[in-house]
C-alpha cells in the first residue's frame, strides 16, 4: 500500500487556486459551475454558531481511522447517533432548494458521515466516489448514475488544513485515464479549494477529487452528506435503511430516507411513446442562464 504524502510542504504554495467569486454565484450559475466543471462552493450555509454545535455534537463520537493512515479517521451513518442538529443539516432548506433546482426529481438521501483529517495525515489518493459496478470500498450503493455528495467543513480549510482537491472537468472524461477505479497521488491539473467553516463544497461523484495533507497543527472536521434523484437507483439492490431508526427520524428529515433501492425508470420504454414531449428545460443550456 502506497502510504506517501500526497503534497509536501513546498507543493501548497504553488497549488491552483480558483478565483471564483463564490458568493456572487446565483442558482443557475451554480448548477453550470457543478455540471461543466463538476464541483462548485456555497459559502457560509451554515451559521457559527450551528458549526460549533454540530462540532460539539460529533466531538464524543468514536471514529475508526482509514487502512493507510491512522490520521483519517472517520464515522458513518451519524443520523442514527444522538445529534439531532447535525441530522438537521440533512434537511437544510437552502440545500434542499437547490438540490430540488439540480435534480429536477424527488431527493433521496444515500450517506451522512463525518470525517477527521488530523495532523499528520497524508492527504487521500485523488479517486471518484462513482463506481458503476460496485466495489469492495463503496459497496453497489456507488453504482447509482447521478449523485453528489455535499461536503460541510466544520473548520476553516487553509491550505495547510486538508483543503478540498479536484481536477476540474475530469468527469467529462471519456479516456482511460478517466476509469472511475483508478486512483492517483496527485495530479499536475488539481486545484486547492479553501473556505471558512459552515461552508459546504458540492461534487459530482464522478469527478476526480481528494483532499490535501494536514500539515497544520489541529484537526480537519467534516461532515459530508450525499443525495441523488429519486430515478438513479443503484444496479443492483442493496441492504435498504433499517425501518426503526427511519421511523425515529425527525418528520422534516424522514422523507430523504425512502428506500435505497427506489429506481424510478421506465425498463419497457418503447421508441415512441405516446404524448411525446415538445421540450425539456432540464436538459437546456437555458437551465445555466
């Protein structure tokens, strides 16, 4: 197992930076930011004051660290753990609103889990979160054909603090090189995304991504949520939310835990259904505009 630094000190300094002025985007500007470059940055979603809630909710909550280092640590399936301010950010009105203006469809929430990158930490393998078969890390689950996963940093990313990396545009790809199993140490095309605490980053699953080292001297907290449109099941079924933990669920958060394995296709589509439609703005540059 390939155990390096994914970026030494020297490597942060000369790292891309966007100059996106992320706060200025509208929704529309968001969605073509997600869709033609594969990742875009809502600053400040959450409040201060939520972030240090959240942070001190998770705070007691044991972690396992990854197979490569014991500086990634992480934990899955928190909405079932006693943190109900956290399980709030899985409903949150602005991200729902916006999730409702990219799909297009009913929402289904697929994953909520928090992750520590400590000091020390050697930066994750640039991967995609998009497996069309499976696999053994992300289970049949990653085989959904659209999802995105929100990224809500409980501390603020400096470039020495794990920030966000992607290689923008790599879900276009149709090279080899683009095979959503491939991993990589890093890539010449990454770029550093950096922001204040309470700010989410929203990726396209299928984007090559990672995070940095944490070269600083405090804890990296995220909690990362994923979604897809209700049509995007995975291509095979897979063990379903237990029905008593949904059940105990918060009214407003019960609906985005409908069953993993809803798949709203039509499999006997014929080639000219009646009642063809005329147009379809979810498919339009417009939906950019």
């Amino acid at each position: 197992m390939d155990t390096r630094f994914t970026n030494d000190r020297n490597m942060l300094a000369l790292a891309h930076r966007p100059d996106t002025a992320w706060a200025d985007l509208t929704t529309p500007q968001r969605i073509a930011h997600l869709e033609l470059e594969g990742y875009v940055l809502i600053p400040d979603l959450l409040t201060l004051e939520q972030t240090e809630t959240i942070r001190s909710e998770l705070a007691p909550l044991s972690t396992t660290g990854t197979d490569y280092s014991e500086h990634q640590r992480g934990r899955s399936n928190v909405q079932w753990d006693d943190v109900p301010n956290t399980v709030d950010v899985i409903a949150l009105p602005a991200m729902l609103d916006f999730l409702e203006a990219l799909f297009g469809d009913a929402i289904l929430c697929t994953s909520c889990a928090m992750s520590v990158s400590k000091p020390g930490h050697p930066g994750i393998a640039v991967h995609t979160d998009a497996q069309p078969y499976g696999s053994k890390i992300f289970g049949v689950q990653a085989s959904s054909p659209a999802l995105v996963r929100c990224l809500y940093y409980l501390d603020d990313l400096t470039p020495q603090r794990s920030p966000l990396k992607v290689i923008p545009r790599s879900h276009l790809s149709l090279h080899r090189d683009a095979n959503p199993y491939n991993r990589y140490l890093r890539h010449p095309d990454e770029v550093m995304v950096t922001c204040r605490a309470g700010s989410c980053a929203i990726i396209n699953q299928k984007i090559f991504h990672a995070n940095y080292p944490n070269h600083s001297d405090s804890d990296r907290r995220m909690l990362a949520i994923a979604y897809r449109p209700a049509w995007a099941g995975p291509v095979a079924e897979v063990e379903d939310w237990p029905a008593e933990k949904v059940a105990a669920l918060p009214d407003h958060v019960r609906p985005l835990f409908r069953s993993l394995n809803t798949r709203n296709i039509n499999f006997d589509l014929p080639n000219r259904p009646d009642d063809l439609a005329e147009d379809a703005p979810g498919i339009s540059p417009r939906r950019w505009m």
